[in-house]
C-alpha cells in the first residue's frame, strides 16, 4: 500500500494508540472528581496540557484541548462573534477556508453578521492590502488558514497579524490543521489569538484537537456546563486523547526538526516528474507546502482516477476530504481563476514523514499508467 492522503487523515502512530490505550485503562477517574484516583487523572491531565504548551511555546492556560479541527474553529469564530458583538459584527475570511471556517462564518449571517469573504490569486494567496482595506470600524475577527489543505499554499500569516497589530481590538484566527509539523508557525511573533490544530492530521487519534486562545482572548462558550477547559469547553475532559495528542505533537515535532528536507525532496522530485508528464497540470504553487501538491488530468474525472489508482494499492484524493463526495469543481481551484475543467479534475496528493522515495517512484509510473490505459479505453 502507498497511501497519499495524509492531508484526509494520517495513519496513527503506534506509541501514540499505546499511551491512549493505557491512559484509558489506569487513568478512568473524573479529573473532577475530588478522591485520590480523580487528582491523579488531573495531574496527568494538567502534563499533557503543559507538553502541549511547551511544544506549541505558549501557556499552558492557553491550551483548550478539543475534538479537532472543525471543533476548534466554530469554537473561535462564534465564540468571537457572539461574545464581542455588541462591539461589532463583520468578520473577515477568504475564498478558499476549509468547509468548518467557511460554514461558521456564514451561519452567523442569520444573526445579523456580514461576512466579507476575500479573493486570492492564482496560486491561491490572499494579499495583505486585501485585508487591510476590508477592515471597518465594525470588524471583529480576521479567519485565515495557514495552509490550503487543497493546494497547500501558504498564506502570509505574519505579515497579517503584523497589519493587525495596528487593530488592538480586532482578533485574529488561524487554521493551522494542515501546517502543523509541516510548515513553521510562530503563534506569538504573528500575533495570532486563536489557532486551531487537529490530533488526526499529525498521526495522533481521531476525535482530539487543540485550540489555542491567547489568555487575554475571551469567547463565549459553545458549551455550557461543569466549567471545563476554563469554562470554554464543558463537559468531562478526555484525557486519554489529551495525552495522546500531547504524545501526538511531540512527535510530529520532532519529525519537523529533523526530516524536513526528506518531505521537501519527496515533493520536489513529484513536481519535476508532474510538470513533464504529458496530459498533467499542476495546480499547487512550487514554494507552497512541502506536503501537498495538487493536479488535474483534464478530461478524466477524478473519481475514475482515484479508483484506478487504487486498484494498484495506492490511494490519493480530491478537494478536500469534507467536501470530496460533492459533485462538480473545487471550490478552492475555482476561486484561485482556473478553467472548469481543471478545477472539476483536481487530484491532491498529501505526503507524512513516513512515505518513503520508492514510493514517489511508484507513483509516478503507476499515474502515467493509469492515464495511458484510461486514453487506450477510449480509442
């Protein structure tokens, strides 16, 4: 099996199904439960808080440990907006945020917000003079990913939280499922208030997250409750996936620190042998993400590809995983300009540390495979 969709989901380390696995079994107790078992599953709760923060270099009170993505960005974006609206209700977002920003934004249009969604180019980046002249008195929130989960562009997130500095009431969020161990993000240097991360996108469990909410950020819970996760996510904390997204993201880090290049080679060596294939466009930007490179086989749909390759053990995707089971164009290659043809036929393929260069080998021959039989079908 050659497996490139890791930007769907990765495939959960051993070690990290192992502390989860044990955690559950000797860490059972209520961590609000006062009894000896309950301080003891607090205690280890509270570790895996301060590994988080340590890991991520910021506080450990602002760390919220969530389901994942998707969680974690309703929790910011409303949050935001129903806690500051009085102040004012425009929120600013991009043409190519993932279905769970995209989607909170909007719904908070049938309370009276306005949502100013902006363009990006053509390789998908969205320009910092773009943000800056959508900012009005009334504008609460700026949500912009730090990675295309799609194309893998890389948007300039320090350059816009450096414009909002100059907006000491405006708060900004980043989505940074998709560039977590992959892509470096300074949270502090980028003034960013509220960062969303996903334990399954980094070979951690399914069903854990982190949210990041700077300490002087007040939202308004999603969740009421028992007061949880500083009265922001109520409910009985799951501290097996706690630690094991704590276990999770040390990992991952220290993958980052030391198999950078490794994921840079293996893309780079896709992107030389993609360019010169005949009937292949690629839609990624060459200096985006090192993990993600997009194309479209135009004329072939991507669903007959996809199975096609996976007849051959090797599975890859199209769009993103949430929206993928919806027909017609990408959503993302629309906006970034191009052609209907290419964006009803974009391909992504999502690389971890753990593919290998035979497998990018492979690869290769086995798409020039797939399309040459799909053209000798139709003759």
């Amino acid at each position: 099996m050659i497996y490139l969709d890791n930007s769907a989901t990765t495939i959960p380390d051993p070690s990290v199904i192992e502390s989860f696995q044990k955690t559950t079994e000797k860490f059972f107790a209520n961590p609000s439960s006062i009894h000896q078992l309950g301080g003891a599953t607090e205690k280890l709760l509270h570790a895996a808080k301060q590994q988080a923060a340590s890991l991520l270099q910021v506080e450990p009170n602002e760390i919220i440990f969530t389901s994942g993505g998707t969680e974690g960005n309703n929790i910011a974006i409303k949050g935001i907006a129903l806690e500051h609206q009085n102040r004012g209700k425009h929120i600013i977002t991009t043409a190519t945020e993932h279905p769970s920003v995209d989607e909170a934004c909007h719904s908070l249009e049938s309370l009276g917000f306005e949502v100013t969604v902006l363009p990006v180019d053509e390789e998908g980046r969205v320009h910092v003079n773009d943000v800056k002249e959508a900012i009005r008195n009334d504008t609460i929130l700026v949500s912009v990913m730090h990675v295309n989960n799609e194309l893998g562009t890389i948007q300039p997130i320090e350059e816009i939280g450096k414009l909002l500095s100059n907006y000491p009431k405006l708060y900004f969020h980043v989505d940074a499922v998709q560039s977590l161990g992959k892509v470096p993000l300074d949270i502090q240097r980028s003034r960013i208030d509220l960062c969303s991360f996903s334990g399954h996108k980094i070979h951690g469990l399914k069903g854990t997250g982190i949210l990041y909410v700077n300490k002087q950020t007040s939202l308004f819970p999603l969740f009421h409750g028992g007061g949880q996760e500083n009265g922001l996510r109520s409910g009985t904390e799951n501290v097996a996936g706690a630690v094991s997204m704590g276990r999770a993201l040390r990992l991952i880090k220290e993958k980052q620190q030391n198999e950078t290049s490794h994921l840079q080679l293996m893309h780079d060596f896709l992107w030389e042998k993609l360019e010169n294939m005949d009937g292949v466009q690629i839609n990624s930007p060459k200096n985006g993400a090192p993990h993600i490179l997009n194309l479209s086989v135009p004329r072939i749909k991507p669903e007959v590809m996809i199975h096609m390759l996976g007849e051959k053990g090797i599975y890859i995707s199209t769009k993103s995983a949430c929206s993928s089971k919806e027909k017609d164009e990408s959503k993302v290659l629309a906006a970034c300009g191009l052609p209907r043809e290419i964006a009803v036929s974009g391909l992504r393929i999502s690389l971890s540390y753990n593919n290998t260069q035979e497998e990018m080998e492979r690869f290769v021959v086995s798409l020039e495979e797939a399309i040459h039989e799909f053209k000798e079908v139709l003759r």
